[in-house]
C-alpha cells in the first residue's frame, strides 16, 4: 500500500510539472524576450500617391523594460521595421506586405534611393506604378540573426503592396540604385573574398533591369569588358609611360 501510495504522488508531480510546461509563456527564441512583453507599434502611416490606400510600418516596443533584450532588430529598429500593413480605406482590405521574416530598411513610391549618403532624388517615370523596397531576407554570415551585415536585397510591389517581387540576385548586396526612363540601374557587392563580409574589398557589380519585361537583371560589365579595361589601363599607365 505504501508503495502504491508513493507511485502515485510521484505521478501527480511529474503531471504538475508537464502541465506547467505546456502552459509556460511564449519566448521570442531571438531575444530571449516574452511575447507578451511586445508592443507592435503603428502609430505612423503614409497615403500612396493620393490612391486612398494606407501603408503602416512595424516596429516593435516594449511595454516593459528589459535589458536583456538584446538582439539584432532592436539595434536596427530606429531606422528599419519588420513589415509593412497596407490598409485600403475604400473597400476596408488590409494586409501584410509578407508574411516572411524580413529587415525593412527602406521603402519609396517614386523614387532611387542611396543608402550610403541618404539621398533620395524623384524620377517622373513608369516607376510610378510601383512601391521599392530595400529588404534583408537571408541570414548569410549564419549568426541566426537578420542585421545589416547580411545582404539587401531590392524588392518591388504594386502600388497596393501586392505581388512582392525580390529584383536584385540573391547573395549581392545592393549599394545603390536609381531608375532611368524604365530602367532601374543598381550596384551591388558579390562576396568576391568569400568571407561571409560585404565590405570596399569585394567586387561590385552594375546591373540592370527592365521594368515593363521584368525579366532577371542583366550585368552591364562582364568579367570580358572588366578585363579589357585593366589592360588599356596597364597599357597606357604602366611605370614606363
């Protein structure tokens, strides 16, 4: 009896601590943070193009403070958000621009962009049926976390938000880009060293893409014409000129 007596209080403890278990509240695996700790933020809003339809960037804040919040959004969250809510005021229709996790550092209606000086100049162009994004989608140093260490990559949609399309290759790193005529001419960095890095030692490469086709961007310098010009310049600058 006493044996059987001692089983079961066993059992009963073992079940206390499962159900403790199941019922443990979620943590944000990334920040060691409590879920319910979080505050998705969208108090700021922007119409495109007068068409009535709204676009909320997210942000995350805390309703608490946590110094042990210690991850890689929160030291980029001032300048970039984790998706956008595009809300049709007309029909009431709203929703995410993706439901995949993303770094939002930028985004334009009608505009390039460069993210080296923070300049950003208008084009009166077709690009005007489009919304640019510059986006980080891909942990590539694999540090399981998403920052600007990792490539930016350039996304389109239409003016409603819909149909997100990645335009840049994956696995360059987009420097600059701008839009001529339909045209968009973009940089970008190839981790050339194979480092896991995109820094002034890797290769750039200089794109582009149709806008009306939207095939895949084409490279405007091949590694042919690349080639040619370090010979005329060998040949016209070498030490006995």
């Amino acid at each position: 009896m006493k044996h059987f007596l001692l089983l079961y209080t066993l059992f009963i403890i073992v079940s206390c601590e499962k159900k403790e278990q199941v019922f443990e509240k979620p943590v944000n695996q990334e920040t060691g943070t409590k879920l319910e700790d979080l505050n998705i933020l969208t108090n700021n809003s922007i119409e495109i193009d007068s068409t009535g339809i709204l676009a909320f960037p997210l942000s995350i804040g805390e309703t608490i403070e946590r110094s042990s919040l210690e991850s890689s959004f929160k030291s980029e969250k001032e300048s970039s958000f984790w998706n956008i809510i595009f809300y049709n005021t007309t029909t009431g229709e709203k929703h995410l621009l993706s439901k995949q996790k993303m770094l939002i550092s930028n985004y334009e209606t009608d505009y390039s962009y460069d993210p080296s000086n923070k300049t950003v100049n208008q084009m009166n162009t077709s690009s005007k049926n489009f919304i640019f994004y510059n986006i980080i989608t891909d942990d590539y140093d694999g540090n399981k976390k998403l920052n600007f260490e990792d490539p930016t990559y350039l996304f389109l949609t239409d003016k409603e938000g819909k149909n997100l399309k990645q335009i840049s290759p994956k696995n360059l790193n987009i420097i600059n880009w701008k839009i001529i005529s339909k045209k968009i001419i973009f940089n970008a960095q190839s981790d050339s060293n194979k480092n896991k890095k995109f820094d002034d030692t890797d290769e750039v490469i200089t794109l582009e893409y149709d806008l009306e086709s939207q095939k895949s961007p084409i490279i405007i310098f091949d590694k042919n014409f690349k080639n040619s010009l370090i010979k005329n310049f060998k040949n016209n600058w070498n030490q006995n000129n």
